[in-house]
C-alpha cells in the first residue's frame, strides 16, 4: 500500500506500507480521501517541531471515509465520512483524569508522534470519528485546524466590551478569527504581509487591521484603533520567538495573552511588561472532543464558511513535487489539500 514519508529535513519520499489489518474492538478502518497540510507539518518538514521524529508518515488534518469497524463500535458505521480528532490520549494520566486530554501526559498525535493519513488507508480509535451526512472530504479536513483556533479563543475567552487582538493570519490565526468574530468583542487582526491582511477584509470585512512593520506605526494604530487602551486578549498564532516575546506590549492592564503558536526557541522579556499590566499568560495546546462537534455543526449551518481557506490543491501523485511550494508565504498560501482519493 502506498503512503508518503517525510524521511529527513526537507525530504519526502513515496514508500510501501503493509496494508492495515481488519479493525480490532473499538477501532475503525478508514480511508483517507483528504489531507489539510498546515503549519505543523510544514515546520516537521522543515525539522522545527518540536514533537517529530523522522522518519514519519504525516497528516492529522483528514476527511476520512469508514471502511469497516471493530466491535463495540456504535458511533460509526461503514461508509460514514468523518473528521479525525487525531489526538491519542491515554485516558489514565492527570490530565485526562483531569478532562484536559488535549493535554494527556501520554499524547501521540497521529501525523507528528505517530504516522499519520497521508496513506491509503490505516486504522484509528473509532471514538475519535466525528462523521458528518453533510459535509464534505475538504470541509472534514479543516475541521482539526478550526479546532486548534476554536480552543484558542476559548482560552482567551473574549467577551462584550474587550478589545481582541490575533496575531498572525496562517491557518491557525485564521481558525481563531472565526470564533472570535462570533463573540461580542472587537476584534482586531495583525501580519507582517499586507496580502493576508487584505484576505481578511476581502473574506471577513474585518478592518481593523495592523500591518507590522517593527518600526512603532503599529502600535500607534493600535491606539488609534483601541481608543488608547490597547488589548484585553491577545492570541499569538505566529511560533515567531521575536512576535511572541514582543506581544506584551499589546496589552491592556490585567489583559490576557494567549500562545497557541509553538517554537523551540527561548522566549525573552523584561518582567515589567508582564508584572506592570497583571498579565495572564495562556499556552492552547490542541482541542476537545465538544470543539470538533461544535465546528461541524456551524460548518453545517453556514456560519463557518470554509470555501476561502482552500487556496492550493495537489494529487497525492504531486505531493512530492508541491509540499515544498507549501512552505513558501509567497506562494499564496493559506491552506493546500491533498487528494489522497
């Protein structure tokens, strides 16, 4: 059975697997018909995630079809098209005795600790199925990535009179704007490219828009924009060490800042900036089951719209030759899919 491997630091190649066995109690046997490649798996290939080893049969971001279930599986049936929640939890640490399992001590994410979709087939935990009647493949493999921002904002957790900002408008930004947009805050956005911030207003109509130029006209907007107050919460979607050590600034007193980006670098501040204002600092890490159910009802519903975030499309035949184009901002990009079938 085929799959792609990122075997080394800027390398994929197509490999034969041996095809899954027949699913066993509780697990599921599904096919892979799309892949959303987003930006953990753009820094596994490019060697800085964190929690990757090579080499690795990627994807985590998938529109599955169920071909056939193990017993005692009731919540899925064959046939079914679902999102994956790709996060294994153990269901015995602290934090899932916790109800935190986004957090599990124990955690492989299929895709980044464990391989992933970007195969023809493979088996999962059918409890981690979220199936749809009415979605489709492309939708189902941007349900994970709306999950990461959907949680973002949660724990930002914005509300009437706030003024919200987000920094960074990749996929995640962009995941956390949707679901800031439905509170009754404010909400402002900021990148360092122009082209990204005219998305948001062409898709979004948001205006309150920041470009960033490191040279202090940002934050004079942001006054501008704020009345003088600056940001109750701020969600910063870059894993930039330079974007997330600066954002203090931002802050209004007794603001929050929320870190859903990752890097493997050292963050570095003066303690002022986070004692003088009573600053919460907040790391997101991952989703829950309820934010994958939630974003697919709104997705049914209409109030998410995902037809603007599909911008790049590959075969799985073309994967070899277009993942590096993927890695490139200046190519367009806001979220390439892969289709596997």
């Amino acid at each position: 059975m085929r799959a792609i491997q990122i075997s080394n630091v800027k390398e994929l190649k197509s490999i034969e697997i041996d095809a899954p066995a027949a699913p066993g109690p509780g697990m599921a046997l599904v096919k892979t018909h799309r892949m959303g490649v987003c930006g953990t798996d753009v820094s596994c290939y490019l060697g800085k995630f964190p929690f990757f080893d090579f080499p690795r049969i990627p994807g985590h971001e998938l529109g599955v079809e169920v071909v056939s279930v193990g017993d005692g599986v009731t919540n899925v049936k064959s046939g079914d098209a679902c999102s994956i929640e790709p996060y294994m939890n153990c269901g015995e640490c602290y934090a899932c005795r916790r109800g935190a399992i986004n957090c599990c001590q124990n955690l492989k994410v299929i895709g980044v600790m464990c391989d992933g979709g970007l195969c023809e087939s493979f088996l999962v935990r059918a409890d981690k199925l979220h199936p749809s009647s009415k979605l489709t493949y492309d939708q189902l493999a941007l349900v994970e990535t709306l999950a990461i921002g959907c949680h973002a904002n949660d724990r930002g957790a914005p509300t009437g009179g706030d003024h919200a900002l987000i920094i960074g408008m990749g996929p995640i930004g962009l995941a956390t704007l949707e679901f800031a947009r439905l509170t009754d805050a404010t909400v402002s956005v900021m990148d360092m490219n122009p082209d990204r911030l005219k998305f948001v207003q062409d898709n979004y109509g948001i205006e309150n828009t920041v470009l960033f130029k490191g040279d202090g006209s940002e934050i004079d907007r942001m006054k501008e924009l704020t009345g003088g107050d600056m940001y109750q919460v701020i969600t910063d979607a870059t894993g930039n060490k330079h974007s997330m050590s600066g954002a203090f600034q931002y802050l209004a007193p007794t603001g929050t800042l929320v870190y859903v980006g990752i890097t493997t670098d050292e963050l570095s501040f003066r303690h002022p900036v986070m004692h003088r204002p009573e600053a919460t600092i907040k790391a997101s890490r991952n989703a829950l089951p309820p934010d994958f159910t939630r974003i697919i009802g709104l997705i049914e519903d209409g109030t998410i719209n995902t037809d603007p975030w599909i911008t790049h499309r590959t075969s799985f035949d073309g994967v070899l030759n277009d993942f590096e184009s993927f890695t490139k901002p200046e190519t367009g990009v806001i979220k390439a899919i892969i289709e596997v079938v």
